[in-house]
C-alpha cells in the first residue's frame, strides 16, 4: 500500500470495518463471561457486538456442553437466525470450524480437508469464509503470558500443551480446491495471512488466474508460527499489501489495543472479540461487545468513521469476480504480469 502526503487524514480513508470474534472456539464457559452457549446467546452476541458499531461477524458455533461444534446441522441453523437477527452484517465463517480440543488431553487441530470443504455447502450461504494459505505452526498461546491466561481452561497442563503444539494444515491440495469450491458456491474467500511468504504465495494464485476475485485478508499477529507484534513488522505487511486490498489487523491479548490502534491510524480495519482477547487493563476482564466500543472511541479520536453495514459490504466488494488476471491485477492496483520478451521494472499500464 501506498501512502501520499495526506493518507494519514482520516477524511481521506476508508470508513473503519470492524470485525467482531465473539464465540471464542478456544475457551470454554467459565473462562469469559460473554461466551455464548445457547443459539439464542450465539445470536445475541451478534446483535450486541452489531449494536456497539461491528459490521463483520466472525462465526463459530459452540454445543450446550461448552465444547466448539463440528455440526454443519448447527451452522445452517445459526447462519438462518444470524440472517434475520442481523442482516446488515457481513457472515463470515471461521474456516477451522473448531480447533478445540475435544476433551482435556485431546489435540488441538483442525479439521480434515474434506470437512472444510464442506464450509461451502452451507444453507443459508455465508458471505465469506476464512482459510489459510501454506501448512504453519499456530502456537496462539507463545506470546500469551501467565496472566493473560490465569483462571482459564488453557492454563491447564493439558489444554495449554494442545494449543502449544497445533499446526494448521492448509497445503495446495487443501487451499486450490477451497477457493473452487467458494468460488462455485459465490462464497468470497476471506484470506488469514501472517507472513510475506504467504502473501506471496496469494500474488501468484493471482497472477497465474488461479484466484481472479477481492483481496480481503487478516494480518494474523498472534505469535508461534504466525506474525509476532513487531510493529515493523505491521509496517512491512502493510506496505507490501496491494493498493486495492481490504486490511484488517488481528492480534492477541492486551496486544488488540495498541495494534489495532496503529491501523485505525493508518487507514485499514480491525478485528476484536473474545477469540483474540479477554482483557482490558491488567487484569480486568473486557467483553467483546467493550471490545467493539473500545475500537469506536478510539476511530472517533482520530476523526475516522465508522461503516455500517450496508458500507462494509461495498468496501468488501463482496459478490465481486473479475475475468482473468489481467483485471484482477489492474483492479488490486498490482503492475501486470510480464509479457514475453519484456525487459525492466513492470509499470501499471495508463492511457495513451
């Protein structure tokens, strides 16, 4: 992304799209107050965390014994309710369903390929689904401290070694057949990124025709194989994001903050819930629905409004597919692909 003299002017950016993640798949009832058990709660976190300013939902479903749900029977049911209690806003599907452990001692991981594929099959349809790009590490809990973790269920031995030693399987076989699937079913991908390396590899999905749609992607920044909380870091990925993209930044813990603070600053989104973090000052805990608020001064202490829902959908050009690479790259404001024979430095093409 570029940045001309007056890209810091919040007049001059995108109204601020505010991700909400308030099902925490990771924790269980007791580790937060705001986590939602019943559907009837999973549908109220929507409404609040809507009421308080978000306009995107980040979605898992959690059974009444307190565990995440692997139903796609819960989903459909979810996702119909969602559509009616909250219309305006943008569904978005976590695409691990859930990594929770089944019981203590269980692993952490994600599911099968075959299983996430399912993810496109929903009824009602999501407007997005999340999905990750090249096998990584996912150690949320490296970056997290004692404290940020005391009086959970993840400071047990058990819990905490499963999410310690998680990987996310998201290999070729898994990603292209995903995006297909998306794609046929008009499901926009919603890309989790966290390194350069992975950003790369979604410029060549783009630039061989693979994928020809929206960029709209996280910043992952939770640590243990994912971005850390450099703000360089932040900084660089930003930087290397094409022009016509959709940023948001997600981080972890007390960390949501002052991270999400930098990129209301600098012109792109932000993601808050109880999934990322449960805290605001050391020690006091901090509901989603705080969460949203918290994002909602901080954008009007800058002077940068808030979209609604109906904006958000615009500013995730959702329902949006392009021809080919040619005009995915002109519409992601990316220089062309070379032709052959082309020698030097590739500039975007302008009119004669």
């Amino acid at each position: 992304m570029h940045f001309l003299d007056d890209s810091l002017l919040p007049e001059n950016q995108e109204k601020l799209v505010i991700q909400a993640a308030p099902y925490g798949p990771e924790w269980l009832p007791g580790d937060a107050d705001d986590l939602p058990l019943t559907m009837d709660e999973h549908v109220q976190a929507a409404v609040d965390c809507y009421n308080a300013g978000a306009t995107v939902l980040h979605i898992h479903a959690r059974e009444l014994d307190g565990h995440g749900s692997k139903r796609m029977s819960m989903f459909n049911e979810l996702l119909g309710r969602l559509r009616e209690a909250v219309p305006d806003m943008v569904l978005q599907i976590g695409g691990s369903i859930s990594f929770a452990p089944e019981d203590e001692g269980a692993d952490a991981k994600w599911l099968s390929y075959d299983t996430r594929h399912l993810l496109a099959e929903l009824t009602p349809r999501p407007d997005q689904v999340t999905i990750a790009i090249n096998t990584s590490q996912m150690n949320i809990v490296e970056i997290m401290s004692e404290e940020d973790l005391a009086g959970t269920s993840i400071a047990k031995p058990d819990y905490y070694q499963a999410y310690r030693d998680m990987v996310v399987e998201a290999g070729p076989d898994f990603y292209l057949e995903h995006l297909k699937r998306l794609h046929a079913n008009d499901i926009q991908p919603h890309f989790q990124l966290a390194t350069l390396a992975q950003l790369e590899t979604v410029e060549r999905l783009i630039r061989s025709g693979v994928y020809t749609g929206p960029l709209v992607l996280n910043y992952v920044a939770i640590g243990g194989g994912f971005a850390g909380r450099h703000p360089a870091d932040l900084i660089e990925f930003v930087r290397r994001v094409p022009d016509g993209a959709v940023l948001t930044i997600e981080s972890s813990m007390r960390a949501v903050a002052p991270m999400n603070a930098v990129a209301i600053a600098l012109g792109v989104h932000v993601r808050v819930g109880n999934e990322d973090n449960l805290w605001a000052r050391k020690g006091e805990p901090m509901s989603s629905v705080r969460q949203v608020e918290q994002m909602v001064r901080i954008a009007d202490a800058l002077g940068r409004d808030i979209a609604s829902g109906a904006e958000a959908k615009k500013i995730y050009h959702l329902g949006e597919y392009y021809e080919d690479s040619d005009q995915t790259l002109a519409r992601l404001g990316m220089v062309p692909n070379r032709r052959p024979g082309q020698r030097g430095f590739m500039l975007r093409e302008t009119a004669r």
